[in-house]
C-alpha cells in the first residue's frame, strides 16, 4: 500500500483561507464561518471571489478560482484551506492545478459536496490525506448545531488515530467486516469525473464514503451502478453511505435505501448507511480521507479511524 502524505496539525491562532473555490457564496455566511473559526482559536483569511466574467452558478472564472488556490497551497502562511460552499465548479479547477505543487506543500483541505473533485485530487492523485469537513456556508455559519466540533477539531488538530466515530444514525444493509484507506465523497462528483483523467481510481483496498442529497431512487441505483461498471469497486472492501437526506421517493413507494441495497446486491463486503456527514440532517462529523480505517457492520456499526490525518 502506498503511503499517504499528512499536512501539519492545526493549532490555536493558524490562519484557514476561505476561498470560494464552486459557486458563489451569502456573504453573510462567510463572515459567520469566519467568526465560528475564530471562536475555535484559528484566524480566518477570507480570500474574495476573483473578478471576471463566469456564469452566475460559479465563483469567477476558473483559472482565476484555480491561482487563488495555489496561492493559499504554497501560502507558508496558511495552515490550512476551507471552501466556503459547494453547489457547481471544483471540476473546473483541476487542469489548472499542479500536481507535484500539492505533493510538496501537503496543503490541509477541507470541504465536502462539489469539493469532492478536490479532495480526490489531492488524496487519490497526490497522496496527501485531506479533510471531508465542515464548510463556512451551511455548518460553520449555523454552529455547533450544524457541525460536530469535537470530530472537527480532533481530526485536524491532534496527530494521533481518533478511534471509533460515534454513528448511532448508522445502520445495516450487508454484514461484515473491512479494512482500507478511506476515500471518496459525494456521488455525482464521482461519476461525473469518470472518463476524465480525473477519475477516482484506488490502488489499494479502499473503504468508499457515498455522500448524496436530493437524488431519487433511480438516480442513485444509475450512479451506482454506473460505478460497479466502471470498475470503481474492483478494490473497495466496504461502503459506507451517509444519511441520503431528500433522497426517498415522494410518499416513501421507494425509499434510497432500497435503492442502494439494489445496486449493491453484486458487492461482496460490508454496506452501511446512515453515517451523517457530508449533506447531513443532524451536525454533520468530519472523516479524514486518506488514512486506514476498519469497518465492522454486524448488529451495530462500528466505523474506526486508524491511522492520524494530520502530522
């Protein structure tokens, strides 16, 4: 298995650039991301939008969006990056990032939903741990109620293995036990980078994270499936999904879960659901991608982080 690079641990009083890095975020929200992080002990950078023509849906033009990011990346004074939201655009930075600038920086990442095309980069790609966190608009703008301080704050903070993450919104849907890197993110970024030179390839057993909102039923078996076709399971040893919130068919006739378990029905290792992070119905908690994890999925679920995301 190849080793997977660790950025520096956080501590009290690092500067996290926000950086608008999808679409265009609420202003309010950042500045109120901003103020959660500086109650967490950290000094926020909020790094505006750059200028420039771009469709509405996205933060600036991308090569623009891109150079912000590589500046944060090879900032010796940013400790870590945070996306500020999703929504549409992280795929659009990737043919303008530099691959072994990443692997040299081992810059901190953090963001879930549309950052997934990101993550993966700086994870599958570069073979540096990043952070499927909390971002300003949605969690850190709402507060603890929106986010899980103590799995953020642990997992960017403290150079040790966390142990079992709490899941008790987590339940059964193929037993068994496994073991591998953790990787993955949302779905649809998934699939939509397959057949790009950005597609999510794993080289060494993997435990897949599958985060979605607002997919129906049919959606979700397509998406899937269309990753078992694609050869994106061929060494995962496990699936985890989280809570699928707005996924269930208008009055409950097909619900996501039935769903998954009909896409799934061919995969050999364990499936759970219901983890909360990512789009999330309760505070949402971070995962670490990146490092070793074991899962164990028989009455309970038990999901174990091994191995420390930060050094």
């Amino acid at each position: 298995m190849r080793p997977f690079a660790r950025p520096r641990a956080l501590h009290a009083g690092d500067r996290v650039a926000l950086l608008s890095l999808a679409s265009p975020p609420r202003a309010e929200d950042v500045d109120a991301g901003a103020d959660e992080l500086r109650a967490l002990g950290f000094e926020p950078v909020i790094v505006a939008a750059p200028p420039g023509s771009s469709a509405p849906y996205v933060a600036g033009p991308a090569a623009a969006r891109a150079a912000q990011l590589r500046g944060a990346i090879t900032d010796p004074h940013i400790a870590a990056i945070m996306a500020t939201r999703g929504g549409y655009g992280s795929a659009q930075l990737l043919p303008y990032l530099d691959l072994d600038e990443i692997r040299q920086a081992r810059p901190l990442l953090i963001g879930y939903s549309d950052i997934t095309a990101l993550l993966d980069l700086v994870t599958g790609r570069c073979g540096v741990t990043s952070i499927h966190g909390p971002m300003a608009e949605g969690r850190l703008a709402r507060g603890p109620a929106s986010y899980d301080r103590d799995t953020f704050l642990r997992t960017v903070c403290e150079p040790v293995a966390f142990g079992r993450v709490a899941t008790p919104t987590a339940r059964v849907l193929q037993p068994g036990r496994a073991r591998g890197v953790l990787r993955g993110g949302t779905l649809t970024q998934i699939a939509a980078l397959l057949g790009t030179p950005w597609a999510f390839t794993a080289t060494e057993p993997t435990v897949l994270f599958l985060d979605e909102v607002n997919e129906r039923p049919y959606r979700l078996d397509r998406l899937v499936w269309q990753l078992c076709a694609a050869g994106v399971l061929d060494r995962v040893t496990g699936v985890v999904v989280n809570q699928l919130p707005g996924c269930d068919e208008p009055g409950g006739s097909v619900t996501a879960l039935e769903a998954v378990r009909a896409a799934l029905t061919a995969f050999a290792g364990p499936v759970v659901t219901g983890v909360p992070s990512g789009h999330t119905l309760d505070a949402m908690i971070t995962l670490p991608l990146g490092v070793q994890v074991t899962l164990e999925a028989a009455t309970d679920v038990s999901l174990s982080i091994d191995e420390a995301a930060v050094a």
